[in-house]
C-alpha cells in the first residue's frame, strides 16, 4: 500500500474542505472496498479523511412519509431496522444477500453506493482495463466474462456494478443528497447517479469531485409486494450473476396497477426496466404478462461468450419473481 | 476537547508526519500506540501488541480468519485500519475466554470436534459470538422467510448462512453448526 497522510472529521462540512484542500485525497467510511484497492494499489490516494464518525447514521421518518436513510448507516443497521424492514422488505433482502456479516458491519451506505466492481481485469494490475487506466483497452471483452455486462455496456468496458443495495434503492426510486466543497446542498433521483461507460468507464457516477453523499432518501413505500431475488454461483457471500428487484401491486380483478423492475449483475449501473415495468401496468397478473415482461426487459441484450446464459437467466429470474410476489400478495378490492 | 481522555481526537502532528497516535482498549486493557496509518487492526493485533490468536488468512476480507468483536459487534479485522478505531472497545479470541474458564462456545466447539488445522477457529468463534448477540437482537439474515418478522430461530441453515463469512478450508462446517447450536440451544433454555 502506498503511504498517506490521515485525518478524522466529525462534521460533513469539515469534510468537504478536507477533501477540497488534499488533491489526490479519498473519504474512507467502512473501508471494505477501498483499503482492499489501495492495499492492491489500485486506489492510490495520497490522503484518507475518515468520515466514519460523521453524525450521518440517523434512519428517519420525515413527515411526508419518505425514510431517510444517513449515509454513514452501517449496512448491518439499516437491514435490521424495523421501518426498513416493515416498509422495505426489498431493501433488507437486497442488503442480507450482500457481503457478510462483518462486512455489513462494517461497510456504509454511502460506501456501498460507491463500491467499485468485482471485474478480475480491474483487479489484475497486469492486464488492460479502461476503468483502472484509461486508454488501456478492456481484457474482458476476449477474456474470462462470465459475470460481466449484458445490457449497456460498451466496447471500453464490460464491467457490472456489484452493489445488491443499489438495485433495491433504483426499484424504490431512492434519492441521494450531496453536500459540496462549496457547501451547497444537491437531490439527484438514483436512476441519474450512475453512468453507463460509454468511452469514460473510469467515471461511474454523477458525484461531482470532492462531493460527500449525505443521506439516502427513500419515498413512501408503493402498494403491493416487493423482493429481491439473487442468483448466483455460492447460496451465500457471492456477487449476483443476476438479481432483480421486483415491486408489484394487484387489484381484486387480477389486474397489475403498479410495477417496478430493477436488475442487478447484468449492467454498470443498477438496471431499472421502465420496458418491462410498462409492460405489466395495466396487464392482467398471469404467467404470459410475466414472460411478455421479461422479453422486453431483456431485449437488445448482448452476450460476450461467456456471460451469454445470462440474457436466458435474468428473463427467468425476472419471469419466476414476478409470478412468485404476485402469488404471495395481497390483492387490493378495486 | 483535546484532553487526554477525549479519545476522539487523534493526534497527528502535522500533515507531512507518517506516524499517529492511537489509544484503544483490547480484552480490557488500554494501549497506547504511534502507528503508520497504514496499519491494519490485524495487524496492530498481531505485530503491535503480539496478540496472535486473530489468524491472516487473505487479508481481503473474504475469509473471515481476522474476525474479532469491535464494541460488541463482529468485523473483518483485515480490511479496516487501526488509526480508525481510535478509542474502540476490542475484543480477540484471547479476551473471549482463558484455558481454564471456556467461553461456552470454545467449550462447544471442543466438544463437537469443530475444527481440523484449527486457523479458522478464533475466527470462526468471535464471529459466531457476534453472530448471536444479532439474532438475539432479532435481525434477520438471508435465510429468514420473512424479513418482518422479529422472531428468529437459529436453524441450521440460518446458522450457515449467517457463518457465511467464515471460510473453513478443512470443510469442518457440519460440526461447527452442531457446535453454534448447541450454544444458541443452550442460551434459549
């Protein structure tokens, strides 16, 4: 690992003139993801502010109904907290089928929005990644990409975004607070935090530099049932080959009044399916509007030789979590 | 604020300086340390204090052998650094229990032969220790039907599945979970 200077902050505001006075500095919070990148001297920064102690960890009601989320929340935490748990199951599921318990003790909000990809070229110094240098080519594209990109990528970058939070808070329509260098404030609806790679890889997120994420603002739960489902190659402690996050609310006639489909393992960022989700609205809850979904969720996806199950697996996932929350959800009289 | 009791505060001389002081409490007794910022907990644990009972394993937080307890809860002792736990209550396997007084889940893990080469164990029972104390506060996990529900019941699949974190390379898991159960059982009685 290379050497750096440290210091701690207990405000945000000390935090983001800590950064902006350090060129080359990183926040650390948890630490799970980034002392792993810099011990691999992938992260290189020259200055670590340690935002773990900031006053951020609040999960709150606010009085129209949103759960606010503080961004130094333990991962741990939120999972097991009883308005997430009652009003979100989605978000507790999508939290235990991530990490460990260590690592959920450990890790933060924040931090999890941020994680960077599991990708082996990224990790490995000695091979070509665009996201770790640009410029110096993608070795996934002809390497091992079981676990890479079907929907969104490009010919810079294969790379999944690994967070299984993430894909839960994109199917709640989460919003991000930001507090700036300059102290000004900023809101940015999570569908618009993250970027695909396009040519720029290396930039994963509208975070403008020297940015701190402050909270996590999640509106008020919509009606109907909600699961995350995840499928991958270990029952436990393994990144999504796919995962979906599913929102659905029936009427007593069996027709589907509301959708939200988010994916997760198949994109760079969490993969919301405004398609699929205009597909079920309005359609009648049986089996051919699950499939007709899940055709169109997937449409336009590409397989890179060994990823190619996946276009076949994420239509089964979404298929087989849309018929099981509808089988176990209450229908609502019309 | 700067007083010597404020173990918020870390102490740094200035920004070009390499070393930091850091004073934290380990199985009840009190270090004061000046370290590279660069240290791991493990590795204050180990090399600094030559409390070697937390294994390295990875070093990459996949195995779980450096787990201990910080304020009571289980973490990856590999992937945080010591400058942050300025002023943390840490507990190791040497503080859990002594050859002479077991803590019960050494005893169990003794009794159900748990362990072959044995490098995983303090990790495996500090996480065990802190898997417990969370399904006593009734969180759920992955393997909980019902993520509503404030009832947990440490089946053997929950044990598993909470354990997760925890690599054990002589494949001793079923005994491991007999041992977890035999306490968790134990503690419910």
């Amino acid at each position: 690992m290379r050497s750096f200077s440290y210091e701690r902050v207990t405000d945000p505001r000390t935090a983001c003139a800590a950064v902006a006075a350090h060129p080359d500095s990183k926040f650390i919070s948890g630490g799970t993801n980034l002392i792993d990148l810099m011990r691999l001297e992938i992260e290189r920064p020259t200055h670590l502010i340690d935002i773990s102690r900031l006053p951020l960890t609040a999960i709150e009601e606010l009085p129209q109904g949103q759960l606010r989320i503080g961004a130094s929340a333990r991962n741990s935490d939120v999972a097991a907290n009883p308005l997430v748990r009652k009003r979100y199951p989605v978000l507790t599921e999508a939290l235990l089928a991530g990490a460990s318990g260590q690592l959920r003790n450990k890790a933060s909000v924040g931090g999890n929005l941020l994680q960077r990809t599991r990708c082996h070229y990224f990790y490995d110094t000695a091979a070509g990644c665009n996201k770790r240098q640009p410029g110096a080519g993608c070795a996934a594209l002809s390497g091992a990409n079981r676990n890479h990109a079907i929907l969104g990528a490009s010919d810079a970058c294969i790379a999944t975004h690994p967070s299984d939070m993430a894909v839960a808070l994109t199917a709640l329509r989460a919003t991000i607070s930001m507090l700036s260098p300059e102290t000004t404030t900023r809101d940015m609806p999570i569908g618009e935090f993250y970027r695909l790679p396009g040519t720029t890889p290396h930039i994963e997120t509208n975070l403008a530099a020297g940015e701190l994420i402050t909270a996590v603002t999640v509106p008020p739960p919509p009606p109907g049932g909600q699961r995350y489902r995840k499928v991958r190659d270990r029952t436990s402690y393994e990144f999504a080959l796919v995962s979906v996050a599913v929102i659905l609310a029936i009427e007593g006639d069996n027709t589907i009044t509301e959708a939200r489909v988010a994916f997760g393992g198949v994109a760079h960022v969490p993969w919301r399916s405004t398609e699929a989700e205009t597909a079920l609205r309005g359609r009648p809850a049986i089996p051919a509007t699950y499939q007709a979904a899940a055709d169109i969720a997937i449409e336009g996806a590409v397989g890179r030789g060994d990823n190619d199950f996946k276009i076949q697996l994420a239509r089964n996932t979404l298929r087989h979590t849309l018929a099981d929350v509808a089988a176990t959800t209450d229908r609502r009289s019309s | 604020m700067a007083d010597e009791t404020d173990l918020n505060t870390v102490e740094h001389k200035d920004s070009e300086e390499s070393e930091y002081r850091v004073a934290l409490t380990v199985n009840g007794q009190l270090y004061h340390l000046t370290l590279d910022p660069r240290t791991s907990l493990l590795d204050l644990l180990r090399e600094h204090i030559r409390l070697t009972g937390t294994k390295k394993g990875c070093d990459h937080g996949q195995c779980g052998a450096c787990t201990i307890l910080v304020g009571g809860r289980r973490i990856t002792s590999c992937l945080t650094l010591a400058v942050m736990h300025d002023g943390d209550d840490i507990v190791t396997i040497e503080g859990l229990g002594s050859p002479d007084a077991l803590h019960p889940l050494q005893a169990a893990f003794i009794e159900r032969d748990a362990f072959q080469c044995g490098y995983c164990t303090p990790g495996q029972i500090c996480s065990a220790v802190g898997m417990l104390a969370e399904a006593c506060a009734g969180w759920p996990s992955h393997a909980t039907a019902d993520v509503g529900s404030d009832h947990v019941e440490l089946t053997p699949s929950e044990i598993r599945e909470r354990m997760s974190g925890n690599i054990c390379r002589c494949a001793a898991y079923p005994n491991i979970v007999a041992a977890i159960r035999d306490v968790s059982e134990g503690a419910t009685q």
